[in-house]
C-alpha cells in the first residue's frame, strides 16, 4: 500500500478553530479542512482545492506548523484504516475573504455534515481527529514553540 500525502488547514479566528463536522456510530465528530494531495499538486494547491471543495472557501497559507504521520493498524480504528499511511502537513491560514459564507463547498467530504467554529478553550472537549492535535493547537496559540514533526498520532 501507498503512503498518502495530506494537507490539512488550521484556521483561528477569534478564539475558535475552523473544523469539517461529521458522523459516526458513536456520535459527532470534527476534523480539520483538507485532504490528499493529487499526482502533480504541490501542498499548497491541495490545500487551496480541499478547501474550496470543503468549506466554500480559498485561504492564505502561512508556515507549516505540525507534520502527523498516522499508521492506520498502530490506533483505535484498526480495523477498518489498519492499511492506511498518511502523512498530513497542517498549515496555519487565514480566510481570504471575510464576507464569504462558510459552509459545505462544491464537494463536500464524504459524510461531511456541516462546517463549525470550535471554541479553543473547549477544544479538548471535542473530538477532534487526530485528538492529541488538540492540546498542540491549544499551545501553540498561546506562544509555545513545539516540534513540528509529532510522529504517529491519533
């Protein structure tokens, strides 16, 4: 199996991370806009597609704050991701036009219910995937300098 390139977008806005608000059998969950890279794209252009396809809107890019990699068969949803390998590169960004409607764009991800705003001081009560990403974002908005590369988490 391949391993899959993922750029995925942190976008803070007055105390709140922009998050994709899904479903599954034990609830809501929430994960971050974007999605895997295509033959011939850049990251930066995966990015700027996902999340116009996901959240109707274009962003600016700014630095790459964490670099994931998740292997699907060392975590909790074993059995049905156990052959998947992804690398996601999680850039901060901003919203390019403050008068767009943010909601589900031009192609939604596949069970994609709604796009929310979370509150940063109750995000460890979300479950927000990958969920040890949570208390990093916490972090990093209040000044800490972390390692960008975080390993195999979920």
């Amino acid at each position: 199996m391949n391993i899959r390139n993922s750029a995925k977008a942190i976008i803070i806005q007055e105390h709140q991370l922009l998050a994709i608000k899904k479903q599954d059998k034990d609830g809501y969950y929430f994960i971050l806009p974007g999605g895997g890279q295509e033959h011939g794209e850049n990251l930066h252009q995966t990015l700027q597609r996902e999340c116009i396809e996901e959240i109707n809107t274009t962003v600016d890019i700014g630095n790459l704050l964490f670099i994931r990699e998740y292997i699907g068969k060392n975590h909790e949803h074993f059995e049905f991701d156990g052959s998947v390998h992804q690398l996601e590169y999680m850039f901060l960004c901003t919203i390019q036009s403050k008068n767009i409607e943010l909601k589900n764009g031009i192609i939604p991800d596949d069970g994609q219910i709604s796009v929310e705003w979370l509150p940063l001081a109750e995000l460890l009560n979300y479950r927000l995937y990958p969920q040890a990403v949570r208390q990093k974002i916490i972090a990093r908005v209040a000044g800490d300098d972390l390692p960008v590369y975080l390993g195999d988490i979920n």
